[in-house]
C-alpha cells in the first residue's frame, strides 16, 4: 500500500534529495524534502484585522432558518451559534461560529468545541428530518484566512448532500480497503495512540502540513465529547508548534457508507506578505511538498499528548 523511494540530485557541489511517497489506496504521492518556506512558522501581529467590525458579531444581519421548518431562526447554545450558510456549498450548508469573536489556538477547549458540534449535529437531524436523500455530510473547519476564512471569527460549516465529495466518493468506492488503509497507519511508526476512543496517526503521504487523522471507533453521534476532547489537544500542539492557521475536516454519512473520521492539517501562519502554501505541484500535479515527515509529527504529537 506504501511504496517510497529517494531522488538524488548535485546542487553546487552538494546532494540534494527528495523523498517521494506513493500511497495507493488515496492513489497519490507526496515529496518529501529540506526547508522549501512552503510552511510559513513566523508570528506576526494582526491586531489590526482582529480589531476590524465582524458580522458574526451582529447575529441581526446573519441568515435566519424558516422558523416553521426548524423551530428556530438559529440554533444556539452557551458557546455557539448555527445560521444557514448564505453561501451554500450544497443543498445544506449552515455556518456555526463560536460566540468570542476571536480565539487563539492555544485557547479553545474541548467545552466550547463540544457545543459547537452539538449545533452542527442538531442541524443534521433537522437536515436528515427534512430530506432523506441528503446522505453524506461533513463538518468543516477554516481557521483564519490563510486557511481560508473570509471571517477572522472562529466558525465551522456544515455540509450536506445526496452526493459525495471526491475525497468521500474515494472512501465509498471500496470501504474494507479503506478499513485496510486505517489498519496499515494503526500498525506503523506513525500510530500517534487511541485516545477517548479514537484511534489516532499521521498519514504516510498527508494531504498537508502536520497532518493528524483520528477515527472514530463508533457513531460519530456517539463520540462528539471525544472528537472535542482529541481536537482541542490537536489544535493545543498546533498551538505549541506556533502554527495559527488550520483546516479540520469530519467526514461521516446518515448511512454506514462512511466510517466516521476526521483529518487536520495546519497552513501558513497569519503573515501580511505570504507566499501562499500551494503553487503547481499542489494545485495542478496533485502533489504535496512537505518540509517534515509524518513520522516527526506523530514523535511530537505523542509527547505532547502525553504531558
Ligand atoms: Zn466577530
């Protein structure tokens, strides 16, 4: 399923290397090589950004539900807020932000991510209620603009359909082989551990910088306070690696066609004049270029979780 092999090139009187990874379940590769600066680590100021006037903090001008359909105009409860999406990505797109306008890394935890998940999973329900067809969902997570964010204040978007994205559409398409694929990560070096349930590695070719996958062992309804409790230790050691920019990604269905799971990758840091961490062997070869292994991560995500 793994295959790697190294490429060697003499750069002005020295060897050069690139590692290359091919991983043939997700059938793509990654390379592996010295710094590039694709993974910007500097910590800049942005207090003029935190400071500027947010929407998400004037709930009146957000989008409503019908209220005759949800019982709400917004879901809500002590830590978040759930609204539609007045972009919706699919037939069901809602938006759940945080109630604190802006929240660093280091400072979530596992109470205020739990209830934000509560709402997203409420909304499925209503979702689930309302249009049988709507199978697979996911729960999405843009924190701050170089991962995407148009809005500085802290949200995650729910995403529902009768059809797949290309990324689950892959897991579908032959799901003991990817049952195989967890199996394979669970016995190697880069096994992080199973902690609250919730079986914990970094890939052999991530999809990005400090990749940690976690499966979930169960129903993804059933494990919400576990997925909270593992994601605010993720996002703490991406904290203490000074990284304060990242995507999370729950995948699942109302179905069992997709074994609940999710995946977080850190982006470039919150600087004014970026290179952006994509360029073509990302964005037109499908092809990752990392500056660390994953075996590394997973070394620091241990010790981290440990102390
Ligand atoms: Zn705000």
């Amino acid at each position: 399923m793994f295959q790697k092999w190294v490429e060697k090139t003499i750069v002005l009187g020295e060897e050069k290397t690139v590692e290359v990874r091919k991983d043939s379940f997700w059938k793509r590769r990654v390379r592996i090589m010295a710094r590039v600066g694709l993974e910007i680590t500097s910590v800049e100021n942005f207090d003029e950004v935190i400071n500027k006037p947010c929407v998400f903090c004037m709930p009146e001008k957000l989008a409503k539900f019908d209220e005759k359909i949800f019982g709400k105009e917004m879901l809500e409860n002590e830590h978040a807020f759930l609204f539609p999406n007045i972009n919706p990505y699919a037939a069901h797109s809602a938006v759940c932000a945080f109630k604190k306008h802006y929240i660093k890394p280091g400072d979530f935890n596992a109470t205020m991510i739990e209830n934000n998940l509560e709402l997203c999973m409420k909304y499925l329900e209503k979702v689930r209620e309302m249009d049988e067809k709507a199978k697979y969902f996911s729960i999405n997570w843009n924190y701050m603009m170089p991962a995407g964010a148009s809005i500085l204040h802290p949200h995650m978007q729910v995403v529902a359909s009768e059809h797949p994205t290309t990324y689950m559409e892959k897991v579908m398409e032959d799901k003991n082989a990817f049952k195989e694929y967890v199996r394979e990560e669970v016995k190697s070096e880069r096994f992080v551990g199973s902690v609250d349930n919730i079986e914990i590695f970094t890939p052999f070719a991530p999809f990005g910088f400090n990749e940690i996958v976690g499966v979930v062992k169960g129903s993804l309804n059933g494990n919400i306070s576990n997925i909270a409790s593992v994601l605010e230790k993720i996002i703490s050691y991406y904290a203490s690696i000074d990284r304060n920019s990242f995507n999370i990604a729950i995948y699942s269905s109302f179905d069992d066609s997709i074994p609940p799971h999710f995946r977080c990758i850190t982006r470039q840091n919150m600087v004014k004049y970026y290179r952006n961490d994509c360029m073509f062997f990302e964005k037109l070869h499908e092809e990752v270029i990392l500056e660390k292994k994953p075996e590394e991560v997973a070394r620091e995500l241990r010790k981290f979780l440990k102390t």
